[in-house]
C-alpha cells in the first residue's frame, strides 16, 4: 500500500466510554424500532425530543461494538477495561511502512502503534446495526434541529454532531490504514460534510483535502478534482498543495492548460510553496515556455508582500535552477537585509555551494580515465567551493541557535558543516577540529 501523508491532517481520535456497557444486538436493535416507531408516530414526530432519542438509539448502536474501549490506553489497560471480552489470537501485521500488533477479538480487530504501544486504530468486524448508524444518527440530529424553532437543544445537537464528524474522520483513518483509500475518501467526505452542518461550529477544515487526497490515490480523478475545489472553495488548500495536485490529475488527463492554470493560481497564492515553484518550472520546460516568466510573477507577490523574506529565498532556488547563480547568491543575501534574525538566507546560500559542488563532482565523475589532471583540477575547484560554503552554514547555525522559530535551521546547518568538515579534514587542522566541534553539538 502507497502511504500519503494526509497534509496537516490532526487526527481526531474518537473517544469511547470506559463505563459504557456492551449490550446485547437484540437489545440495541429493539431500542431502534421503537424509536423509530416514535419517530413514525405523527403526533410525536413534530417533537426535537423524539428525533434525538432515534439519534441517541443509532449511535448507542454505533458506539456497542468498542464498548469499553479507551482510545491510544497501551495493552495492559485495554485488557483490564474489557474484563470477560479476552481477545481471541494476535498477529503482527504489516500496513504501509508499519508494523502493527493487532489483537482479534469477538467484534473487532485492535492495532496497536509500535511507537507509542497505544491503540491507533480499530477496525470493527461486526456491526450492532447492520447499515450506517452514523448517518442515520445525523439525519436525526438534522431533523431534530430543523424542528427546534426556539433553539433550545442547539448546543446538544452540535456537540453531538462533532462527535459523529469525529466519528467518521477516525473511520476513514482506519479505513486508509487498511489499505481502502475509495472508503477512506468517501469517510473523510461526510466528516466533513456533517462538520460544517448547523449548528455544528467545529469544521474539520481538512476534512475535504484529504478526501481528495485519498480519492486520488485510489485512482478516482474526477472525485478528486470535485473535492480538491471544494476544500479550496472552504479555504483550505494544505498551504497550496491542493493547486499542486490538482495539476497532477490535470497532466494524467492531458489537460495541460488547466494543469498550467492550476499551478499559476497556486503560485500567486502561495509563492513560497516549494512544490508549486518546482512543477510550474518543470511544466514550463516541458511546454517550451521560459521559466523566468515565473520571476516576473515572484515581483508582483514581492511588491505585495515587501517583507516576506521566504519570497527571496524561492527566487534565490528558482534563479539558481536555470542558472543564475550569482543572482542566485545576490537574493539570498537579501533575507538579512529585510530581517537580520532571518538564518534562513544563509541556510539556502549553503545549500547553494553545497549544490555546486556536488554538480561539480558529477561533472568530474564522468570524464575519461586519461583526463585525470582536469580530473584533479576540478576536485581542487570543489574543495575550494566548499570552503566557501563554510561560512554561510556557520553564520546560519550561530544566528539560529538561539531562536527557538529556527531549531531544524540550526540542526541542518550543523549536520552540513560536520560532514562538510569531515570532508576537508585532510586539508589543515583547523577542518578536523570543525568536524569534531560540530560531532559534539550534534550528539547533544
């Protein structure tokens, strides 16, 4: 299974009762008919009350099978919550990337995270209620509160349907989990439809977004693009990653115009998301469009944003992919002069020389045999590019040290400098003490 990262997705871990009481399914079948019948009953049906009392019976069907279930508790407390409820084998399976212990029980199959020995997920095997009881508990909580005209039980109905919001984006967690992105997709679709329904205040903003994502990875593009434009219609776009793959469906339709729209929108949007700068580059050089065009879209986002210092930085990347790379340098170095804080330019200027040199190194790489002194001289070019990019990452790891905001610029830039020292250690002692400096703050 394809593992995506569901962008800034939290997840909404439901939350069942450690005093709930797992019923019998004849039990909780019969507290629905005779809501149901209530709900049936004219005189009654025009009452808030009775409507909630069906929406209670569908979740209380819902919520039986994982009775007792405590979300993210370890092994041990699982085991002492469920009482007579043993579990029936266990296994470790392999979902994704990960290695999960799943224990089998009776009514449900448990997966426990190796990281945190916690519960992550619970795929349920038999139902109290054979249908959808969620959505049947929300088409009574919206008919309930369509007939509370005087608002009295709004703030019930909207903590109750939050709880099935929840609900739903835990299954569909689960259901991606397992390997079902078509279910997934449809699951995080209804969080967030029953999320943004009144009275409910609580959208799940990335509910939809990651619909989307997962609708596009099990291959139904057109759903996807629907729900991609929803999410953004929502205001929710993953920092502008819903422009980027928006304009990956487009280019697997052949719909290269709309894939160039997409990108472009995305980029005046978000011009400091990587992902749209490098694919609206990359479709540029694939329709023989010049790239630099994109510069000129970067001077309109600088002149609205004059202080946003991650914009030099994208023009510094995008200057030095079509190779320009002391214009390159020049835009990097301008971060310090809008905020003297910012190590961010001086990380990228690293990165820069970094770059280089390994580009030069390939170069080098491939000549024939009997050009070894060019060979030698292009080594010696590379050492010395190197050295240069020293001082930049030095600057960068002292400026950023210090400010919190900046922790993985001072990390970076200290893995860099170790292993750029450790590469120059054989050129003086000073190197080999830079190495071993940067070692020791590493290990810290």
């Amino acid at each position: 299974m394809k593992k995506f990262i569901l962008s800034l997705a939290v997840v909404l871990a439901a939350v069942f009762s450690a005093s709930a009481q797992v019923k019998s399914d004849a039990a909780i079948l019969k507290a629905i008919e005779k809501a149901k019948a209530a709900a049936e009953n004219p005189k009654k049906a025009e009452k808030p009350a009775t409507w909630l009392a069906l929406a209670k019976a569908y979740m209380a069907a819902y919520d039986n099978p994982t009775a007792n279930v405590i979300f993210g508790i370890g092994e041990q407390e699982l085991l002492l919550a469920m009482g007579n409820d043993k579990p029936l084998s266990e296994e470790y399976v392999v979902l994704g990337d990960t290695q999960y212990k799943k224990k089998v029980f009776e009514r449900k199959n448990i997966y426990f995270d190796p990281a945190t020995g916690g519960i992550a997920f619970i795929e349920v095997t038999k139902p109290s209620y054979d249908g959808d009881a969620l959505l049947e508990a929300y088409n009574a909580y919206v008919k309930a509160n369509e007939l509370d005209a005087k608002h009295k039980k709004a703030k019930d109905i909207a903590a109750a349907l939050k709880r099935i919001a929840d609900h739903y984006y835990q299954d569909a967690i689960t259901a991606y989990s397992l390997g079902n992105s078509a279910k997934a997709s449809g699951l995080f679709e209804m969080a967030a439809k029953v999320s943004a329904t009144e009275p409910c205040a609580e959208v799940i903003s990335e509910a939809f977004y990651n619909a989307a994502l997962t609708a596009q990875g099990a291959g139904n593009l057109d759903k996807a693009v629907e729900l991609y434009n929803l999410s953004m219609e929502k205001g929710y776009s993953a920092e502008g990653n819903a422009y980027s793959n928006l304009s990956t469906i487009y280019l697997e339709k052949a719909d290269t115009l709309a894939a160039r729209k997409s990108l472009e929108d995305g980029f005046d949007a978000f011009p400091d998301n990587e992902s749209i700068l490098t694919s609206l580059i990359n479709l540029y050089l694939q329709i023989n469009e010049d790239p630099r065009l994109i510069l000129d879209r970067l001077e309109i986002a600088k002149t609205k944003l004059p202080d946003n210092t991650s914009l030099y930085n994208v023009q510094g990347n995008l200057l030095r992919k079509v190779g320009e790379f002391d214009a390159a340098l020049e835009a990097y170095r301008t971060v310090l002069k809008i905020d003297p804080k910012d190590p961010t330019g001086l990380f990228s200027e690293g990165i820069a020389w970094v770059q280089k040199a390994s580009d030069i190194q390939e170069a080098a790489n491939a000549l024939p045999n009997n050009e070894y002194r060019k060979y030698d001289a292009m080594m010696e070019e590379m050492r010395g590019v190197y050295k240069t990019g020293l001082k930049p990452f030095e600057d960068a790891y002292e400026l950023a040290k210090d400010q919190p905001q900046y922790d993985k610029v001072a990390r970076y830039s200290a893995e860099y400098l170790k292993q750029m020292y450790f590469f120059l250690r054989n050129e003086g002692p000073e190197f080999m003490e830079g190495y071993k400096k940067y070692e020791a703050i590493l290990a810290q």
